[in-house]
C-alpha cells in the first residue's frame, strides 16, 4: 500500500471521528431506551475505549433483541483488535439495521480498517451490501472509493469501473475528487 493511501485514510479517519461524535450526540434522543447508550457514551466521551468496546460487545452480544446501531458504532470505533473485530461483525447485516445511518457508518469504519490491513475480500464483501444499503450514509461515495479500490487491488477492473461509474453520481469533495481522480486514471491504462 503506497504512502498516499495510508496518508488519505488518517485524513478522512480524524474527520469523520470529529462528524461521527457530533451524529451521535444529536441522534441520542432518537432510541426510547438510551440507558445502555448513554453509559457506554459517557465512558467514551471520557475516552474509555477498553470499557466502552467491552460494554459495547456485551451489548451487543446478549439475547435483548433491540440492538442498538449507535452501540454498534461505537464498538466498531473502539475495539482495538483487529481480529476480535472481524469476529465480532456479522456475516450480514441484520435486517434491523438495514436502514440504519449508524450501522452503515460503523460498516464504512470497518472497510477503512481492513483497507489498512489489505484484506481486500472482506472489503469487496461488505462493499457490495454498503453499495446496496448505505445510500443514506454521509460516507457512501467514500465507501464506495474504497470498495472500488479493493476490487482493483484484486484485479476486478470491470466491477472497479462499474462502483467508479456509481461514484461519479454523487457529490464529492474536492479531495475525494482527486482521489477518484486518480483511481480512475489508474483504471483506464
């Protein structure tokens, strides 16, 4: 993975934590029982990622069957191990959360991950149903990018320029424009 990769994924990192943390802040008052949020929220606004992924996965793992999405977000957010993560995901989205903005964002956090550890498989896995599901994420044309990234990487061209096609549809911000830019360019030679 060449320098300018890894430098655009801690750019975009640092912006969408200062977003996401905002969402979740004005989203609070949307889930009737905000009790198990608001406990694993206040740990992370005090920055007790361990406790926050621990409290996160038990939540997510118990048998309550209203899950919460921002949960999910914020255990996406804060497990440090790569491979208890990768565990922890679904195989599929739950039909729960389908429309859920949060659950895409999380799914979009989890790309950028395995982008950074070159499990493009994964990446072309969940971006297919990021493709499908996500339109409503403030992070689907970059979730797109990089599931047109990862096709290129395994050497899918025609479905690398089909995601491209779709990515072209949507308002981009001047970086993410370059960025297209050049993967684009890199696509056609």
């Amino acid at each position: 993975m060449s320098d300018v990769w890894i430098f655009q994924y801690y750019r975009i990192v640092a912006l969408i934590q200062v977003g996401f943390y905002l969402f979740l802040i004005c989203s609070s008052s949307i889930f009737a029982d905000d009790s198990d949020f608001s406990t694993i929220f206040a740990d992370y606004k005090k920055g007790n990622y361990d406790s926050v992924s621990r409290l996160a996965e038990n939540h997510l793992s118990s048998s309550n069957t209203e899950k919460d999405p921002r949960i999910f977000f914020l255990y996406v957010s804060t497990e440090s191990s790569w491979s208890k993560l990768k565990k922890n995901i679904p195989k599929s989205p739950d039909p729960q959360f389908l429309n859920s903005t949060q659950f895409w964002n999380a799914i979009y956090l989890f790309m950028e991950r395995a982008l950074v550890f070159g499990e493009n498989d994964l990446i072309v896995k969940w971006g297919k149903d990021f493709q499908k599901h996500a339109k409503q994420s403030p992070k689907y044309a970059d979730g797109l990018y990089i599931y047109a990234t990862s096709a290129y990487e395994l050497k899918n061209i025609e479905e690398a320029k089909r995601i491209l096609s779709q990515i072209e549809e949507q308002a981009l911000s001047e970086n993410m424009k370059s960025m297209f830019q050049k993967l684009k360019y890199s696509l056609n030679k």
